[in-house]
C-alpha cells in the first residue's frame, strides 16, 4: 500500500493503524517475513503520520507569523 493510498490515509487512521502493526509485533508469534511486512508497514505509516504533523506545524507557524506581522489580537469590543 503505496502511493495514492497512503495520501488519502488521514492522521487518526494511519495513526491507528500504526498502533495495531506495534501491537502485533511487540506480541511476537509471526514468521519473519510476516515480521518484516508489518514492520515496512510500520515505516510507511510513520512517514504518513510525520507529513501529517509537518503539515500541521507549517500551518500553526504560518498563522503565529501572520498574527505577530499584525498588530497583535484584534479587539473584540467587550469594554462595556
């Protein structure tokens, strides 16, 4: 699973998924071609999960840059 799969593979999912390929691996009891599947697949999903957070600090830094380029929080006209 590749490509456009994993582009579509939202955060919570891939994160979720990720758990679940730990969790059989720590339980032990596969082959070790089953092991080293589960573990490219881990690989794969750690990568789909660290776009995700990259994306979300690009994000949250472009909004603190635009904030700070401003003139600080807008007034929200609760004096009264």
């Amino acid at each position: 699973m590749t490509g456009k799969v994993e582009e579509a593979l939202g955060y919570e999912q891939a994160r979720d998924e990720l758990i679940e390929v730990v969790r059989r691996l720590e339980a032990g009891g596969t082959t070790l071609e089953e092991s080293l599947a589960l573990w490219e697949r881990g690989e794969e999903l750690a990568k789909v999960c660290r776009r995700w957070l990259d994306g979300a600090r690009a994000r949250l830094d472009a909004a603190l840059a635009e904030e700070e380029a401003g003139d600080g929080p807008e007034e929200t006209g609760d004096d009264d």
